[in-house]
C-alpha cells in the first residue's frame, strides 16, 4: 500500500475558487481526501490512496509543469493546472510525497 502528500498553500483571495474547484477533484479522484490546517488557514493536504509509481510520476509532472505533457499526464494537467495560480509561490511551492507502507 501506498500514499501521496500533496501541500500547498494558497493565496487568500483564491480560496472561494479553490473550494468549489476542490469539489470536483472528490468527485473525479475518490481515492483523494482533503485536508485544511487546523492551525493555518489555507493550508491544504491532499492525501491520495493506492497511487502507482507511474500514476504518481504523471501527477508530479502535472502539477510542477506548465501544460505540455502528453497522455494520461495531459489528463491530470488539465484537471489540476488552475492550482499553479492558487498556490501562493506557484507550481513550485507545490510539495508532494509518495510513501510505501513499511513491511
């Protein structure tokens, strides 16, 4: 078993869109769970279940790139490429994490 981390903090003024947008990633990707800092408002963890190696190498390049990915990779672009403009920072201050479950 598997999970990804996915962290990043938005601009305040991006919230409203991100929150609608959040609901649609629920309703594409169930295997996703959102989470927002108790602490710090706009803090926000997306947690992904059962990602394979290359299901999460096309997640990382389309959230860190700017569009030009080709294949399933163009899918997750599409879907994810309004984020780059709600982080505060951008694309680059997208964080995200693949762990395997210790055996």
């Amino acid at each position: 078993m598997c999970l990804v981390f996915v962290e990043y903090r938005l601009k305040p003024a991006c919230r409203e869109l991100y929150l609608a947008w959040a609901e649609s990633v629920k309703a594409h990707y169930p295997q996703c769970t959102l989470y927002e800092g108790t602490d710090q408002r706009n803090l926000f963890v997306e947690v992904w279940q059962g990602i394979d190696e290359a299901a999460y190498a096309d997640m990382k390049r389309a959230r860190r790139r700017s569009g030009s990915e080709s294949g399933a990779a163009a899918d997750v672009y599409r879907h994810f490429a309004p984020l780059g403009e709600w982080v505060d920072g951008g694309r680059e201050k997208i964080h995200i994490w693949r762990f395997e479950k210790v055996k």
